[in-house]
C-alpha cells in the first residue's frame, strides 16, 4: 500500500489521502485506518464528514468534504 499524508484545510478540499493497494486483501485495512486518520481531523474542524473515492480498482482517495454532513463517512465510484 503506498498513502500520502493528510494536508490541512476541510474547506479547501485538501485535506485527504490517497490510497494505492497491490492486492484486494490491503483494501478494507488501509481504508479503515485512513478514515480513522481523518476522523481527528474532522472532529477538529466541525464541519466536514469524509468522503470514500474509489478512483479505479486498488486506487482511493479519503477526503474531508463538506457535502458530507459532519459525523458521516460516505462511499463513492468516481465516474
């Protein structure tokens, strides 16, 4: 699995990591640990819940966003 760090702003969308997994057993993990990362961070900020991308298999993007109510984590498929 290879993760970038979390950067600092809900409101500017930067806050998020990106997720890269060699083989399906990493996935469930690595996400878990990656929203509980953002968690603090959202907790800190108030204002954003996550968000859950899954750009193309074995690739994933966790971000605070703010069309996500604060206190939920929601998943998606990028188009």
């Amino acid at each position: 699995m290879q993760k970038e760090a979390p950067n600092e702003h809900c409101h500017d969308r930067k806050n998020e990591i990106h997720l890269s997994f060699a083989s399906v057993d990493e996935v469930h993990a690595g996400l878990d640990e990656a929203v509980s990362t953002l968690i603090e961070a959202a907790a800190e900020d108030g204002r954003c819940g996550i968000l859950v991308t899954r750009r193309e298999p074995g690739s994933y993007t966790v971000a605070l966003d703010e069309s996500v109510p604060f206190g939920q984590t929601r998943e998606v498929l990028a188009a």
